[in-house]
C-alpha cells in the first residue's frame, strides 16, 4: 500500500502505451450483459485453462482450486506464476500472441485499464452474486459504468493498532482517543496517544469520506464529479485538522516511517495502519490489538480506502465458458475459505462474516469489521491526477492552519486542470 502512488503512475503509464500500439487480433466483447445461470453453461470440448497468479499462497490456492475444478468439470487447469500487479502488462503482450492466461488476477484499480484497452470480459455468469452476497466495497471494485467485470477474491483495507500495554481497551470514538491523550501525551518524549500518516491521502480520507466526501462521483467512475471539496468533504477535513491538539506535529514529522517506528518501540499508543504491518508487529514481540476506526463525532463511520483483488476471464481466451466457469467456481464460499485458511486475505463475502474461522483470528476480523464501511479506491486512470493535490491540500491544511475549504477547493481545481489535459 505504500507503494500506491508509484502503481498508480506506472498504471497510467501503461494504458498510454498500450494505447499507441495496434492489436494483431481485437477481441470482441460486448459492454451491455445479460447474466447467464450457471446451469446453462458447459466448458468447451478440449478446453484446458491457463491461470494467472501471485507466487506463495494464492498460488497453491490455484492449483487446489484447479484440482477441484478438474474433478467436477473435467477441464486441466495450469497454474502460472504471474505478480497480481504484472498481469495487466504482460497480457497486453501474451494475449493477442494467444499465450496468455484464461483467467488472470489483478487489482482492482486496474479495471479502468483492462477495460479500456479491451482485456478483460465482463462478467456476466454471477454479476449478480457479487452485487448481492459481496461487500459493497468488492462490487463496485470490480464493475465499471454499470458492468460487473470481476469476480472478487479479496479486500484489503486499514484500521486502528493499539498498544495494549498502554490502551485497556479499544476505542469506539475518536473522543476516546481524545480524552485518553489528555493523560498520555508527552510531545517532548515522543509519546502521543494517535498518530498517522497525515499527508498521505490514501489514509486521510477516511475522515473526508467518512462524512460524505469523494473522489468521483457514480461509485468512483466519473471524473466530471470531483467531490473532495463538498460540504461534507469540507465537515471531515476540519475534524481532521482538530486532532492537531492531540498530535502538535508537522505532517512530515508523523509520516508512515515514523508513526510505525514509534509504534514499535512503545511511544505511539494508537496508530492507523494495514494488515501488511501485523506481521512485523508480532516478530518484534508487541502486545498489540487491533480494531476499526474509531467513530468521528457525529457518529459516522470512518469510509477507509479499500484495495480489491479480483480474478478476470481474458479476452483473448479460447475458452470463455471454462474460463467464467473456474473464476465463477473459484469465488464460491468454499473455495473463498480455503484461500482465507492458505492467504489470510479477507474474503470480501457477506456470508464469511459470521464463519468462525475468520471470526476467531484476531489479526484479520477486526480489517474485515473495517472493510464495511470501507470506499474502493477509483481504478479509473484520472486517480493518478488525485493524489499530488490532495496530499498537498491535507499539509497545508494541517501544518499552515489553511482553511480547509480554500484548501480543499485549491486541490480541485488542480485535478479538473490535470484532467482536462490529459
């Protein structure tokens, strides 16, 4: 995740290339689908699938799905290994050469790109299952103008570490947090009750969010609608910038290196962090819990930003049916379990909630708890116009007192300007 705005410009780099180059062969999908029951869809004689995935763990969940697979379908499945982010890149290639995958794992935002230089097939086997038995947040990762493409296999989002050594008990607000810093904070000891990496906008906006802003309008699709200076936006920013009293610091001086380090020696008794930061955590012996954000003030939810990965059906597959088949079967509940117990990715299914399995793993519930109320980052290509200002709009706000509405407004008219050349 902190690799976010390096993924983003390497993304809209990508789709410019791809965009000056010509296809040898242009698939044929259509935009508008009509979902087909599974019942009424056999794979085609001879079909033998390729699947892309990451090495480790989501891999071996691959080959169990395949065997699975082969036993009720009769299809091969071949298993190769392929980095989630690096798929999109190297079927731009494969794919018109006809070596590319079937189906192919990739990350949500980069949907806007599958879809615009006509690499991925909608969905349209269980696009209504993953509207009705997924987290919101997956659906509308993986669908894009009304489409669902994508058959979602795991979220990822952040929340609230606490030292337990320090914090009894979680908190439920951000008043809490507040009230318990009046007897903590010792700024010349580098003792704070809270910190986070304020300038960086991929945690941040959870405040914005969490009272009605947005990035784009429509569920993230319309960069006409930019919505980071709403009155609601407005309403989030200004909490955000309270919290300076609890945390007198310059953005630069709590970034994602020094709130994590203070953390781990004992200073920083709260901090806002993701599940790629548990493992270190535990390898250094910290007594630690893990929670949602806290509520802000008027009793929202902070809305976290949430990455989506998601399996695609090429399209460029010579076996379309066998390939919507597997990714169809790949997500069901079962085989979404059993990559949880391999990967301990969050299964972004609404039935999971409950399953014991993911109930009883302290590290992982409390991101799943998170992830209902978390908002998926825009995968269309104008997010890499976002973050600069943004970040730029939440330093000043925070470390020169500007008024969040000038701020706010400042970063919009940069990234409607970004826009409007690309």
């Amino acid at each position: 995740m902190k690799k976010i705005l390096s993924l983003v410009l390497a993304a809209i780099l990508i789709i410019s290339l791809v965009g000056c180059g010509a296809k040898t062969e242009e698939p044929t999908v259509e935009n508008t689908v009509t979902e087909t029951p599974t019942e009424g869809i056999k794979p085609e004689d001879g079909a033998k699938l390729i699947v892309w995935e990451s090495a480790g763990p989501e891999g071996d969940w691959v080959k169990f799905v395949g065997e699975k697979f082969k036993e009720k379908y009769g299809v091969e499945v071949v298993y190769e290994e392929v980095g989630h982010t690096d798929s999109l890149k190297k079927l731009t290639t494969d794919g018109p050469a006809g070596v590319g995958a079937d189906v192919f794992a990739a990350p949500h935002d980069k949907l806007g790109e599958l879809v615009a230089t006509g690499l991925a097939r909608p969905n349209d086997i269980s696009a209504a299952r993953v509207q009705s038995d997924f987290m919101k947040a997956a659906a509308d990762g993986v669908s894009l103008e009304g489409v669902v493409y994508g058959y979602p296999t795991g979220i990822e989002t952040y929340a609230l570490f606490y030292n337990k050594d320090l914090v009894a008990n979680a908190p439920a607000t951000y008043q809490e947090v507040i009230d318990f810093a009046k007897g903590y904070n010792k700024p010349t000891e580098n003792k704070f009750a809270l910190m986070w990496d304020i300038g960086n906008a991929y945690f941040t906006h959870s405040f914005i969010a969490g009272e009605g802003g947005y990035v784009f309008g429509q569920g993230g699709t319309d960069k006409e609608d930019v919505g980071l200076n709403t009155k609601e936006a407005v309403e989030g920013a200004k909490f955000m910038v309270s919290l300076k009293e609890i945390l007198p610091l310059n953005s630069a001086d709590s970034n994602y290196q020094i709130m994590d380090g203070l953390f781990a020696e004992g200073k920083a008794a709260m901090i806002i962090n993701g599940p790629w930061a548990v493992k270190g955590y535990m390898d250094a012996g910290l007594n630690f819990g893990i929670a949602p954000l806290p509520k802000l003030p008027s009793g929202k939810n902070p809305a976290s930003f949430s990455g989506i990965r998601s399996l695609f059906v090429s399209a460029y597959t010579k076996y379309p049916n066998a390939a919507k088949l597997f990714a169809e079967f790949a997500t069901s509940d079962e085989m979404m379990l059993k990559r949880f117990e391999l990967t301990k990715q969050i299964p972004p299914i609404k039935a999971l909630m409950d399953n014991d399995t993911i109930k009883s793993d302290a590290t992982v519930a409390p991101f799943l708890a998170q992830a209902q109320f978390a908002v998926p980052m825009p995968s269309i290509p104008e997010m890499g116009t976002v973050w600069d200002p943004y970040g730029a709009a939440l330093g000043f706000m925070w470390n020169e007192g500007t008024n969040p509405q000038e701020a706010l407004d400042k970063a919009v008219e940069t990234i409607k300007e970004a826009i409007a050349t690309q």
